[in-house]
C-alpha cells in the first residue's frame, strides 16, 4: 500500500467533507476543468498522447518530477518554467518556454517507458512535436497554456486540517530551534568523529573537456549547455565525501529494486548529478545536484523512529554566470535538513517570519578549489565543508558520478515520488506539518523541506529566499 493512502485512511470520517473542499478549491487554482481542444487535425495525436499517460498512470509508473499539463499532453512542467506563468513573452520566449516544456514532456514519456519495459514510441515524439507547432500559430492557445501552468505544492492540506497543524505548529517550531542549535554546535566542534574517516572522491575521467564558463543563453534566459558541458561542469564540481564509517551503514551504495519489487542497496561508491536552474534577480543560473546514498540510517537505540532503510545527502551547487560558485546547499533525500553555504558575499534575507522555517546557514565556504564534505556516522549529517587538499583521512577511494536518470527510469521511485520501504517512524507525529510521509526518501523534484510554512528544494527562486539579490534589494 502506498504511504499516500495509508496515511489518507487516518483521517477521520467527520473531517472528509471539510477536506475534500478544501483540496478541491486549490485544485481549482491550478487545474482548470476543462480540456483545450486540439487542432481537428491533431485529435488522434492528442488522443494517443493523452493513452501513454494513462497507461503509464494506471500502472504506478508516472514520472512524479516531470507535472503534467491539464489539456496539453504533450508538455511536461516542474517549478522553474512555471514559474513564467504570470510574465509577459514575446514571439521567441514564447518558442523558449515551448521548446523547455516539450524537451521534459519528452523525458518523461521515455522514462515512463522505461518503467514499463518499453522503447519510447517515436510516432508520440512527432505527434508531441506538431502540437506544439500548433500551439505557436494560435494565441488563444498559447493564453490557455499559460493559464494552466501552475505545480502544486507538496504539502497536503488536509493533512494539515485533520492534524492540528495550527496547534502542533508551536511545538514543531520547538522541536526545529533545538535541532538547530545542536547542529551549530557539531558545525562548530572540531574532533568528535565515530570510527575511521573514509574519503571518496571522483574518479579520474579520461580525457575529459575542460569545464566551461561560457554558454548560450536563450531569450528566455535559460543557459544552453549540451552533454559534454553540463558533464564537464559535473566533474569539475563534484565533492569529495569525508564520511565517519562506523558500521556498513556508513558505506555508500547504489540503490534498486529486485523482480519481487523489494528494495535493495548494492555496495557500490557511486554518485548521481543532475543539471539544475536557478532564478536569481533577471538571471537562469546553472547549477549542479549530486546525491549519495547509504543503505540504513543507524538506530542510537532500541527505540529511534528516525531510523531506517535508505539515507544519503543531496549536495546542490549554483554557478554565476562566469561559471563560479555563488552558493551550496544541502538536505537529505527525504527533504529534511536543509543548510545553505554562502561562496560568494551574500546578504542573507532576514528569515523573521515566525510563519515559515528558518533555513540553517551554518559556514560559508570557498568555491574556488574542490571540497570536501564531512558527514557523521549512523545519522549522516552533513557536519563541515573543508577545502579538499586539508582532509586527512584513514582510507580512500573513488567513486563513480552517474545520471540520476539512471534511478528514474527504474522502479525505485513510485508515482508519488516516493521511495516505498524507506519510511520513518517520525512520520505519525510530524503528519500535522503536511508534508506527504515525513522522513521518506523520495525523487527529485517532489523534496518539501519545511515542517513550518511551505518550502521546496526545487523552487526556482530557493536563493532569493535566503539571499538578496542584487536587482531586487
């Protein structure tokens, strides 16, 4: 059973009513109720479109990163390009965004292929392709489109409603400072590591480009960059990893899932990177996600609902536009913990809104050589970010860097962007906070990363809300 419905079948009789319109009034923001007709020519297109999604949605294996469109299958959107919903486009930023959301409708429908153990249908391309051709030679469709971009959050209102969220939010806030004060505390502290230190760092790759600083932006701002940049830029950024190893838990690993569907880590020091976009003032920045796991976060005792299968910290770089570090920041796979590093002066956004968790900023760091990331034993908390060249360790290794697609077109992730079997007992007290099965690892794109208010890894504007920019003081 999925955790979506099982945490659903808590919710008590009484409160269904109350909930179903409060879901149903926000989704009306977002998802009009009717259908944009296709070109009669490009019915059937539509139509075969429209199948592969259901076919895909009907067996668990839709793409939770890549959202759907309403009336437009041939799209697929996340939070950056929809963040373009309620700005003005001329002609060529309008072929932009067009081109941005067909390139993710693509992506979507070969990994959801691929889930099913299918090639992508090349006639879906073709057909995905003369929509949107269709969509640049009629305003009133383009408008329609607009109107319809929009990604709900990951937060689930009547979670909030049937748990109290208002009465448990002073105790959660509690709970966040003390957690917080503590980390401070190990960022500060000097020695204290459980078991040998290990060092990972990327493996060599042979006769690889040299990372570029220069890219083609579109007229919408976005940065192009092909393959071999975006993996360039990839190895020139990749951490090295300075883990405490106290147990197996400690030791990095690929996870997957078997032919009966369970979950399973293979032993493997591997790294996944995705390529990712920043809105910073009137700029698209590049940036950089990486993503190691480990096979178990380590209970402390006989009783630790922290605890569980699959763990790991989620490392993102954004670049400026000379290709230099501006800021890093962190969390764990399921959302929880997340840290910014300032690289650059920055001026921190005063986060005083007693309505919305604080982000913790605990060091900032030097961008211009590589660095190391310290990581403790049994509870993987990302404890400091050194310069590489001062880490002294007991044992080294390298480890591999591959696409995160890699995890995305199997069956590790469901269609809720959940990883089923990794959830956490915290989870029957943090429910009140909205967040869909606190402590569950879960896909990219789908990370909410606050207990108090609403925040997402993935949103396009996650720096402004942490930094002033320097257009928008």
């Amino acid at each position: 059973m999925r955790t979506t419905r099982a945490d659903t079948a808590r919710i008590r009789p009484a409160t269904l009513p109350v909930i179903a319109l409060l879901v149903g009034l926000s989704g009306c923001a977002h998802r009009p109720a009717t259908q944009v007709a296709p070109p009669p020519q490009l019915a059937d297109c539509q139509t075969r479109l429209l199948a592969a999604d259901d076919q895909a949605a009907s067996g668990d294996q839709g793409d939770a990163a890549r959202r759907r469109v309403d009336g437009f299958p041939h799209y697929r959107q996340n939070r950056l390009l929809a963040s373009w919903r309620d700005e003005t486009l001329d002609a060529h930023q309008w072929a932009s965004l067009s081109a941005a959301l067909l390139n993710l409708g693509n992506e979507a429908r070969a990994i959801e292929a691929a889930r099913q153990g299918l090639q992508p249908d090349p006639a879906l391309t073709k057909c995905a392709a003369r929509l949107r051709d269709a969509d640049l030679q009629s305003p009133p469709r383009r408008a329609a489109l607009l109107a319809r971009l929009g990604v709900a959050d990951d937060y689930s209102q009547g979670q909030r409603l049937a748990g109290g969220y208002w009465l448990a939010r002073p105790f959660l806030k509690a709970g966040i400072a003390g957690f917080h004060a503590t980390m401070a505390k190990r960022f500060s502290a000097t020695s204290g590591n459980a078991g040998q230190l290990t060092r990972y760092r990327p493996e060599p790759a042979p006769e690889a480009a040299a990372a570029t600083n220069a890219w083609r932006i579109d007229p919408l701002g976005l940065p192009q960059l092909d393959d071999a940049q975006w993996q360039a830029l990839a190895r020139h950024h990749a951490p090295h990893w300075w883990v405490e190893t106290a147990t197996d838990d400690d030791r990095p690993v690929a996870p997957d899932r078997n032919a009966d569907g369970a979950l399973v880590t293979k032993p493997r020091a591997v790294v996944y990177w995705h390529p990712t976009l920043t809105r910073w003032g009137d700029q698209v920045l590049p940036g950089l996600v990486y993503t190691l796991w480990f096979p178990a976060r380590t209970a402390s005792g006989a009783f630790d609902p922290y605890a569980g299968t699959l763990d790991g910290i989620v490392w993102r770089v954004v670049l400026d536009n000379d290709g230099q570090p501006l800021a890093y920041d962190s969390i764990h796979p399921c959302g929880c913990y997340h840290y910014a590093y300032p690289a650059q002066a920055l001026t921190p956004q005063p986060q005083d809104n007693p309505g919305q968790e604080r982000v913790l900023i605990p060091q900032s760091v030097d961008g211009s050589e590589p660095l190391a990331l310290r990581v403790s034993a049994g509870d993987h908390q990302l404890l400091r970010v050194m310069p590489a060249t001062s880490v002294v360790s007991d044992a080294e290794q390298t480890y591999a860097l591959r696409p995160y697609r890699e995890l995305e077109v199997g069956t590790l992730f469901d269609d809720d962007g959940l990883i089923r079997g990794t959830e956490r007992g915290e989870r029957w007290w943090l429910w009140p906070s909205g967040v869909i099965s606190p402590g569950a690892m879960r896909q990219w794109g789908r990370h909410a990363t606050a207990f108090i208010g609403r925040a997402h890894f993935d949103d396009p504007r996650h720096l402004e809300r942490l930094f002033i920019p320097p257009d928008r003081p």
